[in-house]
C-alpha cells in the first residue's frame, strides 16, 4: 500500500493492484470505496478480504515503524511494514509471447519478473543476467506474468 500527498491510495491486492482515496486525521485513516483490477487469483487468495478490511479501518497508530489499522468492534488488526528494500537476483531473459511479446527476467528460483525498463542490449532470449530492481508496486501492467520491477543496475553474467 503506498499512500500518496493527494490523497490516493495504490494498493496491491494480492494479485490485483488497485487504490482509491483516502483520508487521514487524528488517529484515524479511512478510505473511500476502493477498485481493483480483477485478474483471477489462487483460490486461497486474500485479496477480497483485504479489500473489504482496508475499507472497514476505523483508527491507525503506528509502532516500531510498522503501520496498524484497527477495525471496527474488535474485529481485528491489520499490520503493516515498510517495502523491502531492493531485490537482488540471477535470472535469465526469456521473451514471453503473450500480448504482442515481450521480455520479461525469470531468476534462478524460477519467479518471473516484469522490469519497466529492460535496456534493449539487454533484449535477448536466453541471455544470463544479475540484476538489482526495486518492485514497483505503484504500477500495473497488461501482462500480469510477476511482479514489476524497475532494474536499478544490471550486469550480463
């Protein structure tokens, strides 16, 4: 969740990224009805509960660095933390033909990244790289294959 200065909200519900407005006062951060992209997740997903919740939060404090939403009657806390620094990862460069194609970086562990700024020498299927990224959460994209990462530095290996 990355709350912005005017106002809005840009959230990442599991596998759906989505926000709306919200509003902060004394002790109390609330949230106007919020939207999502609907991309079909797991069946053990929580992506609509976490939704409804971030919609029902009635009071915030924040502790040890971490944020806290109370919700209404007892029913519950939710805990936030700050977003991990940035991911380090050996991977290779795969083009996905989905979509009208495009290059995405699966690492060694076989999580598939989506970087917004592959540079074009980089731009070849098969090619080992290192890369340092930092997720971006605050975007979206069409392609829907992992996260979406924007490469800080990157070295072929």
């Amino acid at each position: 969740m990355l709350l912005m200065a005017d106002g809005k909200a840009r959230v990442r519900f599991d596998c759906n990224r989505g926000g709306g407005d919200y509003k902060i006062a004394a002790g109390q951060l609330t949230f106007g009805p919020l939207i999502s992209t609907r991309m079909a997740c797991p069946q053990d997903s929580l992506d609509a509960p976490f939704m409804r919740d971030l919609q029902r939060a009635a009071s915030f404090f924040v502790q040890d660095g971490r944020l806290f939403l109370e919700l209404p009657y007892d029913s519950g806390t939710m805990r936030f933390r700050s977003s991990p620094g940035p991911v380090e990862l050996l991977g290779t460069v795969v083009y996905m033909d989905l979509e009208g194609g495009f290059f995405a970086i699966k690492d060694d562990d076989g999580k598939t990244y989506e970087p917004v700024n592959l540079p074009e020498t980089f731009k070849k299927n098969g090619l080992q790289v290192r890369v340092t990224a930092r997720v971006r959460d605050d975007v979206g994209s069409i392609h829907m294959v992992g996260e979406i990462i924007e490469i800080v530095t990157i070295t072929q290996q």
